[in-house]
C-alpha cells in the first residue's frame, strides 16, 4: 500500500500527464506520457486517482478522472468484495448526480456515464432497475438504495420534478446504456435479461420527454433551446433503443407497439432547425433496416415532409449546389421513402398528386449545378436510386406482379434519360486541365454507373430506348454538337451487350450507321473532336456484330478507325476496335488487304506510334491475311507485313551495340510484341471447318497447308520469324520481356492444327529454350512454353522424339545443377514430371 504521500505525489503526476496530453502541440512526448499515465490509472492509487481527476477545475483533466474509472471497473471487477461493489455504486450514482448539478461538460459527461454502464454490465452487478435508479437518485439529489425505489414513483414523481438539464441527463444515460450495451452484447452472460429489464424505463422516458416538449411548444415550433435539447436527446435515445433491441431476443410485436408512439412524436420534429438531420437519421436506418416498424402513418409523415415547404427548401438548396450534410440527408431520405415497398406503387403506377410531386423531385434533382460526382454529389445518390428501382422491377415482373412494364414505368425510365443526358456530357479540354486526376476518376465512375443504369432498365423499355439514343445523335451531327453526340455514341456502347449480337434493332442502327452524316464524318469530310472520335470508335468495336451482318459499313468504319490512329486521345480505342472488325470480319476484308498492309507500313514508320497501337492493329491485319486465298498471295502479304519489322530489328540491335542499349531494346520490344501479335492474328478462327472426307491431302488443309512445308515462298517465311525471334533473344537475352515475347511467338503456332507461317520447326523451340539461363526472371514462363510446346504434339508424340529427349536431358542437367536451389528446382522436376506422364509413345 502506498504511504499517503507517495499517493499525493502519483495523484500530481497523472493531473500533469493528463494536463500535457489535452495541450496542443505535444505529439511528439504523447506516447510516453500515455503510456506513464495509464500505468498510474491501473496502479493500486487508480481509484484515488479517479476520484482527484474528477475533482480538479479542469474539464480536461476530469475526462481522464472518468475514463481512469472504466479503467479500474475493467481491471479490478474479479477482485472487490460485495461491500466495495455496493460503494463503487454509491459512489457512480453521487457522482453522477454532483456531475449534473454542477452542468458539467458534455464529453466529462458522456465518458462517466460510460464508466456506470460499464458497472452495469458487469457479472452479478447489484444493478437492475438503473435508469429509473439514475433518475430517482438525481431527483432526491443523492444516492437512494434500488430496492425503496419503484416505477410508479419513477413514472409519477421523479421524472415531473425534474427540470430539462436534469431530464436530457437521465435521457443521455438511457441512451449511452443502449449504445454501450453492443459492446457487453458478447463479453456479459445476462446481457439481454439486464438491458431488457429496463425497456420500459427507457420508452418511457422517452414519451415522457417528447410529451412534456410538445405540451410546452406551440403547436409547429420548440420553444426554446432547452426543450429543442431535450426533443434532440430524446430522438437520438429512441434511434440507439431500437438499434439496441435489434440484437436481443424481443418478440417485434412488443418492439413495434413500443416505438409507434414515440416515433410518431420524433416525426413531429422533422422540420425543425436542428432536429431535422437526426430524425432524418432514424426515419432512414428503419426504412433500410426495419420498415416493418413504420406504419402508415409513419410514412405519411414523411410524405408530407418530403413535399411541403420544408422539402421544397431543401431541394432548391440542392440546386443551388449546397451539398451539405443536412440536404444530403434530404436526398438520401427521398430516395429511400421512394423505394420503400409501399410507394414502389409511385414508379409503376400512375401517381396521385402528392406522388406526383415525388416524381418531380426524383427528376428535377438530376439539375444540381455543374459536373457529376465532381460537383454534383447529389446525382450519384439518384442514379443509383433509379438503377436499383429498374432491377427490383424487372425482379416484380419475373416474379408476376406485372405481365409486362406499365405505361408509368416505360414512362418514368425514359424521363430519366432525357433528365440525366447532359449529366454525361464530357469537360472540354480546359476544364479538363483544371481537374486533378481524382476528379477525372470520378466523372468516369459515373458514367460507368448511368451504363448499368441503361443495361438495367432496357428490358423495361425495349428498342424505344435505342430509338431515343439514335434520335439525339441524329439531332447532334445535324446540329455539329459533338459533346451530345459524344453522349449518345457512350449511351449506344453502353447498351451493345444487349442489342449488337441480334437484328431487332437493326433498323434504329441503319438510321445512324447508314446516314451520308454518318458516312461524312468517316470520310473526314466532318471533322469531329478527339474525345468524340474515341467514343466512336468503341462504339464500332462494341458493334462487331452489326457490322458482320452489314459489309458495306466496313469500308467507312475502317476508313475512320485508321484516321484515328493519327490521334494520341484515340489511337489506343481506334486500334482494339480494328482487331476486332479484322478478326471477326476477316473474309468479307480479304479485298482490302493491300490498303491494311499499307496503312501497317506507314504506322510503323511513325515512331510517335504508341507500340501497343502498332501490336494491335499488326493483330487485325494478320487475321485478314489469314482468311486469303491461295497461300502464295498470303506469304506475299505476310513477307510485306514482315520486312518493316525484320529492318527494325537489324537497327534494334545496331544502336545496342554501338551503344544506345535503351533505345536498342525499345526497338527489340516492338519488333518481338509486333511479330507475337502476327502470330496470334493468323491463327485458324475456331469455328473453322476441316473436311476430313475430301480426298485431295493438299485440300484437307486449309488454304493448302503443304505450301508452307515444301514451297520456298513458305519456308522462307519461316525462316524469316526465326531470324527475328533467335537475332533480337541472342542480342537481349537479360531482358525478361524480350524472353517472354518470344514465348508469344513460338506459342502462336502450338494451337495452328495444320502447318503454317508460325508453326515453327521443333528444334526452334528446344534451341530458344535451352538459351535460357536458370536466372531469369521469366524461367519459370519458359518452361510454361516448353509445356505448352509437349501439349501441342501429345497426339503424335513420336515426331518430336528427339527434341523431347535433348529437353529431358537439359533439365536433368540444370536438375544436378540446381539441386539446392528451392524456387527454380521444382520447377524443373514438375516440367520432367509432366514429360514423362504427360506423352503416350
């Protein structure tokens, strides 16, 4: 035990400690003064300690005087007698009511009633009856034993003789009771049996706050600031009350009469200044989480709130771009009240007048001033909103609430579009400098959600929705207003999925694809901007399919694709969208091919040319080469589409030996990713057919595959790719990305069921994979290749017989090399594993 004076002295240095951590501008001696300090707060002195905090003049000082005592509650339960705890309960209590009288702070405060709760909560806590205890106890102004205590005096003498400080005191500690007890909900063994016992304590309370406000007030209005205090305290006890029960064993009919008159009291208070946000609050959690406890009446409340005079002014303040807190919360409310079961009727059917100023505010909102989710952050409240309503529906109909969406919905869908179009009209260029790259995200997330709001709400609305799109882009080329035509063409992609792979909206398409503006603005004879031309061109790769049923757009969409890869802002989507067309289209292309291989020169020889754009569009050219007939015109046009990359590669490596290593293997990348990409466009398509019935060996190979094994015109092709694959591996043989392009280009050919350009002699595939060394970074996708070269012989292993033993023989050599070495080592034993299990002789 410390002597008198030690306890004197640790009570002077916790009132230090705890002053120097409420003071601004310690950070840097916080820790250990932390740390000292709560080594004092679970010393033996603690209690002492506690009771000196909370005495001192300071209000920063007595918070840490409360949270020594949770402390101490914590840390010595398991050891005080019944007679400490019944004093520690005395003493709680006389706190409690010395704390009130004494109007202490709302923070001191709140933190001591959290140290009574924690008592509370405690196993075999002599606690039962505590708020009516509480209550009783502050109205006698001391401590009074629980068992002289009873509800009829906490009900009819305690709770009128109260003033309002001391009654949103007890309000606080019935509501801080409810918050804290999810904290007790797993650690206390009668936690629902003692928060319970005090259910009725705490509604009444809260009826008797609401009641003695309302009598007080006139009829509309609070009166003064302590009632609003007092309505406010007891809206945020009847919200944490109802949270709380949600986790006990309570049957609902009991929690829903318990709550209908309180609630409907709060709802009284939902335009009031200063109220308003927290009912709002409630009013939300129980329309998201318990709208079973929302009668009728309940939400008329609401509705006439949402559209009297108070709702309007919030949302004129919403278009005015105010987005603070409270008119957020407005809009959250709205939109949750209008996707609540009961008012699903106001999307679906033809409204009445009050739903029908609903309607207005679900529409109108979409006008807040300046650019989605940058900023108008209202918007995104809404579309997701309407996008979510569009997916319930379509749920209503499949399950057979509606045949088929009513006039009201088709109705309501469409207006949204209409409403939200110029939402997604894109910044011109210098606003767009203006935004910092976080801005940018956010404008395209948001357009990315109003596409899933086309995708969800089109089984609603059908081909009139395509119909509504191609109409404003008709109306935007007439009218050269390239950003709505920009809107339209992101609309039109957005809904590809659903409408590109069928005919049944065809004639909508025709109407724009088919239009001499449209046909213009391929040509180059309308200029368009860049942001325009990019969208465009995913439009026209999004619509593969269209264009496969309609060969005489493909000439004007190639046309303009091409001419955007002269546009840094374009080239990358004019680029996917021309391997795509060429690889789908590939045979109605085959009479153009001398223009692509051309068009493919003149790219490559820009060296501005993004090497990912030139790998792409090589890719779509490749897959039209593929398709022609016979095989000499195809090696012709491959030997065209092969020279530039073959010169590139010769200069790659001139410059890395003259030393320009950096430049060198830019160079060497390009040439490897370009001539990969070949190799994958010249793939057989999957649906091709073979004849196995006809006769003629030459013919059961598509294209007369035989050319490419004996015809020197073929072979030399091959050659060619070797040269390019083994010269550029040789010359960069540390660089991973090199190695792993090659894997590319010999992978190209493993998958080819007939001989072709790129199905490469075996003994490329063991030389390449023998070169390379253990240390590479790309080892382990090596041998991935040296896997995937066995895969593609499995059917007749024996004409790979040699190589399969010369690559045996090289990885048990590495094998004895590498014995202790715990990454590359498996990887070795599983390739030998998968050689001599993975091939049937």
């Amino acid at each position: 035990m410390e002597k008198e004076g030690d306890t004197q002295q640790l009570i002077r240095e916790a009132t230090e400690l705890a002053q120097l951590l409420s003071a601004p501008g310690n950070a840097s001696l916080v820790q250990n003064a932390q740390a000292r300090l709560q080594a004092l707060q679970k010393s033996p002195a603690g209690w002492t300690i506690a009771d000196s905090l909370l005495a001192n003049d300071d209000a920063n000082v007595r918070f840490y005087g409360a949270l020594t005592l949770t402390m101490k509650i914590h840390q010595d339960w398991n050891n005080l007698g019944e007679q400490s705890i019944g004093e520690l309960l005395v003493r709680l209590v006389d706190y409690f009511v010395l704390l009130v009288g004494k109007h202490e702070t709302t923070v001191v405060m709140r933190k001591f009633i959290a140290s009574m709760t924690t008592m509370f909560f405690k196993p075999q806590a002599p606690w039962t009856h505590c708020i009516r205890h509480v209550a009783i106890s502050l109205a006698n102004g001391k401590y009074l034993p629980e068992e002289q205590l009873d509800q009829q005096t906490f009900q009819a003498l305690a709770l009128p003789s109260l003033n309002y400080d001391r009654l949103v005191a007890v309000l606080s500690f019935s509501t801080t009771l409810a918050e804290e007890s999810m904290r007790h909900s797993s650690s206390s063994i009668n936690y629902h049996d003692r928060l319970v016992a005090n259910l009725n304590d705490a509604f009444f309370l809260i009826n008797y706050a609401f009641q003695r406000v309302i009598a007080q007030a006139p009829a509309t209005t609070v009166s003064s600031n302590q009632s609003s205090n007092t309505a406010l305290e007891a809206i945020k006890s009847l919200h944490a009350w109802i949270f709380a029960l949600r986790g006990t064993r309570v049957d609902k009919p009991a929690i829903s009469a318990a709550v209908n008159v309180p609630l409907t009291c709060s709802l009284r208070f939902i335009s009031e200044p200063g109220l308003a946000q927290d009912v709002m609050d409630l009013v939300l959690d129980l329309i998201t989480n318990q709208p079973k406890l929302l009668h009728s009446k309940h939400f008329d409340c609401v509705l006439d709130f949402l559209i009297g005079q108070n709702g309007q002014q919030y949302a004129l303040d919403i278009l005015k771009g105010d987005f603070e807190d409270e008119q957020v919360r407005f809009l959250d409310l709205l939109v949750k009240f209008s996707s609540s079961d009961e008012q699903v009727r106001v999307l679906t059917q033809p409204p009445d007048a009050k739903q029908e100023r609903i309607l207005f505010l679900l529409f109108k909102l979409f006008h807040a001033p300046g650019f989605a989710a940058v900023d108008d952050t209202a918007i995104n409240i809404l579309l997701e909103f309407w996008t979510e309503a569009a997916d319930n529906i379509n749920d209503l109909i499949m399950e057979g609430a509606f045949d088929e969406p009513t006039p009201a919905i088709k109705e309501n869908f469409t207006r949204v579009i209409a409403e939200c179009f110029d939402k997604l009209r894109y910044p011109n260029p210098s606003t767009l400098k203006e935004w910092v790259e976080d801005d940018v995200k956010l404008f395209n997330a948001f357009r990315r959600d109003f596409s899933d709001f086309l995708q969800a709400a089109y089984p609603l609305l059908g081909v009139p929705v395509v119909q509504q799109i191609q109409e404003r882009a008709a109306i935007a080329i007439r009218d050269h207003d390239w950003e709505r035509f920009e809107v339209a063409m992101f609309c039109l992609a957005a809904l590809a999925d659903t409408i590109a792979e069928n005919e049944h909206a065809d004639n909508l398409l025709h109407a724009l694809f088919q239009s001499q503006l449209f046909d213009a603005i391929c040509f180059g004879r309308t200029d368009i901007p860049l942001k325009a031309r990019q969208t465009l061109a995913d439009v026209i790769a999004r619509y593969t399919p269209y264009f496969e049923r309609n060969h005489n757009l493909l000439p004007p969409a190639l046309n303009f694709l091409f001419s955007s890869l002269e546009m840094p802002s374009s080239e990358h989507a004019a680029a996917k969208s021309i391997s795509t067309l060429c690889g789908t289209c590939r045979r109605a292309l085959t009479v153009y091919i001398e223009d692509f291989v051309s068009k493919f020169i003149q790219i490559h020889a820009n060296p501005s040319t993004n090497s990912h754009t030139v790998e792409r569009v090589a890719e779509g050219i490749a897959s039209v080469i593929q398709a022609v007939d016979p095989e000499p015109a195809k090696a012709t046009l491959l030997a065209k589409l092969l020279d530039p990359l073959c010169q590139e590669a010769n200069q790659a490596v001139e410059m890395a030996r003259s030393g320009r290593q950096e430049q060198g293997l830019a160079g060497g990348l390009r040439v490897m990713g370009c001539t990969a990409s070949i190799g994958k466009g010249l793939r057989a398509p999957e649906d091709l057919v073979i004849d196995l019935d006809d006769g003629d060996e030459d013919q059961r190979r598509p294209g007369g595959s035989i050319f490419w094994l004996n015809d020197p015109r073929g072979t030399s092709l091959q050659v060619l790719i070797v040269n390019i694959l083994e010269y550029l591996v040789n010359e960069f043989s540390a660089d991973g990305d090199i190695i792993e392009s090659a894997c590319d280009i010999l992978k190209a050919g493993y998958t080819e069921r007939v001989p072709g350009p790129y199905v490469l002699p075996p003994e490329v595939t063991v030389r390449f994979v023998k070169s390379v060394k253990t240390s590479s970074a790309r080892f382990p996708v090596v041998m991935g290749t040296a896997s995937a070269f066995l895969a593609s012989r499995a059917s007749n292993p024996a004409q790979i017989h040699n190589e399969v033993v010369d690559l045996i023989a090289h990885c048990y050599g590495l094998m004895v090399q590498m014995a202790q070495d715990p990454l590359q080592a498996p990887i070795l034993f599983l390739y030998v594993q998968h050689v001599l299990f993975g091939l049937r002789y």
